[in-house]
C-alpha cells in the first residue's frame, strides 16, 4: 500500500511514521509527504529520508476546488491507498473526502468529540481537565468528527504547564498513529456506523 503524509508543520509525527516504517513495523510505503507550507520543517525530514515531497499552496490557486485538484492528481499518479493527515492544518473539501473515503485518518491532539479545532492543548489546558490525550481518528465531512480509532489518556498534574502537557501529548501520538496506520494497512479496521472496531 502506498501512503502519503500531509503535514504543515513540525513533522515529528511524520518523523514517528518514518520511523515505525523503517523498522518494519508499517508494512507499507510513504510514497509521498504533501505540504501547503514550503518551509515547513516536516518537508526536510521526508527530504532526509528520501521521501517525495510536493508543496501545493493554497495562494497559487483562485478556487479551493482546483488546488485541491492539484493535489488529486500527484496522489494518483502516485497510487496513494492511504491519507495520513499529520499536523496538516486545513480542511479538506466533501468532494476531496468522497474521493478517498474511508482513506483518510487524522491525529488531533485532545480527546475527542472535546476540543475540536486547531488548539486542542491549549483549550483543554486552560479549561483545566484532568484528563487529555491524542485520537486517531478516520475523516469526514465535518472537522474532527469521524469514527475514532485509538485514543491514549494523558493526566494533567498540578505541576503541568501547557508546554509539558503538549510533550507528553505528543509522546502518545508518537505511538498510537503508527500503531493505528498498521491497522489500517493490514484492513484491521471495520467501521461500523460511528465505532471502528480492530479486527484481531
Ligand atoms: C500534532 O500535535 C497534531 O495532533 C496536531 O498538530 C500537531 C502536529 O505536530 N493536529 C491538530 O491540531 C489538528 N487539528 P507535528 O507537525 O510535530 O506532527
């Protein structure tokens, strides 16, 4: 199966993913790294790893519809099976999901259906929850809605601050995505209306 990572940022997820596939524990290829941020440390760390890269910047295109066309087409060419969105921070189109359905997955780093969005530390930090965590979850229509796939808890001691809070949040992602592509890639995971169940 050929897999292509979306990112906008940092990459560590991507380099968690590289990782998990160079020693055998993702049994498939990264085909490709697609970024909408040229400068983005993530497109150096596909670079290191010998991974393709293609930045599509959302400026360069009047519409939505045909940037996302662009990207469209290198993921054919490519033969993508699977979309692992990791720190992509933009929202994909209906007509974009329809056309991978049930292909794309995504991390958000709070447990979910709470602290949706693009600050998803920050918000359950300031609200004070004493419990947080990253979710893997398949990608619909509506923003971080999809069927969830794994979550991991991470408590909140009266010691944390937001930055100590986002490295532990980030350690968990750093398991639970490359365990949950594995899944997806050995067709593990059943959807079942809302719930994924892992096949064993
Ligand atoms: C990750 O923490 C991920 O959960 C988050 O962006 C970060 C990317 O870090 N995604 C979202 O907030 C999506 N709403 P990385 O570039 O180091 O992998």
């Amino acid at each position: 199966m050929n897999i292509a990572v979306f990112c906008s940022g940092s990459g560590t997820n991507l380099q968690a993913i590289i990782d998990s596939q160079k020693k055998g524990y993702i049994k498939a290829e990264i085909k490709l790294v697609v970024s909408d941020m040229p400068d983005c440390y993530a497109l150096t760390r596909a670079k290191n790893a010998g991974i393709k890269t293609v930045v599509v910047e959302r400026k360069n295109y009047k519409v939505k519809k045909d940037f996302e066309a662009e990207i469209i087409n290198t993921l054919k060419k490519e033969g993508i099976g699977l979309i692992v969105l990791a720190g992509y921070m933009r929202m994909l189109s209906e007509d974009f999901i329809k056309a991978y359905e049930n292909k794309i997955l995504n991390i958000h780093p709070a447990l979910l259906p709470s602290f949706k969005g693009t600050r998803g530390i920050k918000d359950a930090f300031e609200y004070g929850v004493k419990v947080t965590g990253p979710t893997v979850h398949f990608v619909t229509v509506d923003m971080d809605a999809g069927p969830v796939i794994m979550q991991s808890p991470v408590k909140v001691t009266e010691d944390d601050t937001e930055e100590s809070l986002a490295q532990a949040i980030h350690e968990e992602e750093h398991k639970i995505y490359p365990r949950a592509i594995q899944l997806f890639v050995e067709g593990k995971l059943k959807i079942e209306g809302r719930k994924v169940r892992i096949l064993k």
